[in-house]
C-alpha cells in the first residue's frame, strides 16, 4: 500500500530531477525527516502533492529553511526553528486565497542568495527562494501555482 510519505518521496524526486541535483534532493529529504509529523497533519489521505522541496522563507525579519509542498489547491510550509530546532512552524496558503503571485529569477535579497523568489500575497505576504539557481524547478512551481490561483469573475 502506498503511503503519504510515499507520495512525499516521489514529489521530492521530481523536484530533484526538476532541480538537476542529488544533493539537493537529499537536503529536502532531511528538512522533511525534521518537519514529517507536522506535515503530515496538514494533508490529507487523498492530497498527492506534485512536488515538495527545500526552500528558504522569509517569516518576518527571520529566514527559515522550509520543506515547501504543492498540493492540487494549496501549497504547504513547515519549518523547524529556535535552539536545536525544537519549535515547529508551518503555514498552509490556499491558492484561491492568493490576491498576487510575483517571480523574480533572481532574488534581491542577500539572505536568499541570489536563487530565485516568489512573492505570494494573501492576507500578508510570503517570500520564498528557491533553490539551486538556474535550474526549471522554480519556474515550474511559480506555473503550477499560477495555474491553480482562480480567475476573478
């Protein structure tokens, strides 16, 4: 029987393949390890994401380096963060909340290296890099997340 953390496996295989980097998909392997139980407390039996990988959020004045997961309606953020990465974070942003979607190839901000953002705004704003530069991966989830936000009217 395929399990959700089956499903979490082959969306991270396709984000490393997408990604062109082993290492890549291992580093997304290790933030899910860290962040399984809180993200699997947010999907449901019947969600199968496309794909899930490793991206650095913006959450106020802090980065976190998050597990990001495109499910067919929402995308899903878990984090760890503090001493020793004790306290959990995690977001869930419905694509039919999204008011504006924003794609910068190269991000403008030092702490997210140059990789390339995605400005999400619903009721407050969400910054995500993605990385490794240079590589399809974010261009394909800013086209699965702009396919999914529904058009006014």
């Amino acid at each position: 029987m395929t399990t959700q953390r089956d499903h979490f496996i082959d969306a991270m295989t396709k984000a490393a393949e997408l990604a062109g980097d082993a290492d890549f998909g291992k580093a997304s392997a290790g933030v899910y390890t860290d962040n399984e139980t809180e993200l699997l407390s947010l999907v449901r039996p019947d969600d199968y994401p496309s794909l899930a990988f490793l991206a650095f959020l913006q959450d106020g004045n802090a980065n976190r380096t998050a597990l990001a997961a495109l499910l067919e309606d929402r995308l899903v953020l878990v984090w760890t963060y503090g001493i020793f990465g004790r306290k959990k974070g995690s977001t869930v942003i419905p694509f039919s909340a999204i008011t504006r979607l924003e794609f910068s190839e190269t991000s403008s901000s030092p702490s997210f290296g140059g990789n390339p953002e995605i400005s999400i705004a619903t009721d407050r704003p969400w910054n995500l890099a993605i990385p490794p530069k240079g590589t399809p991966l974010a261009g394909a989830v800013r086209d699965q997340i702009a396919l999914a936000i529904p058009t006014p009217g």
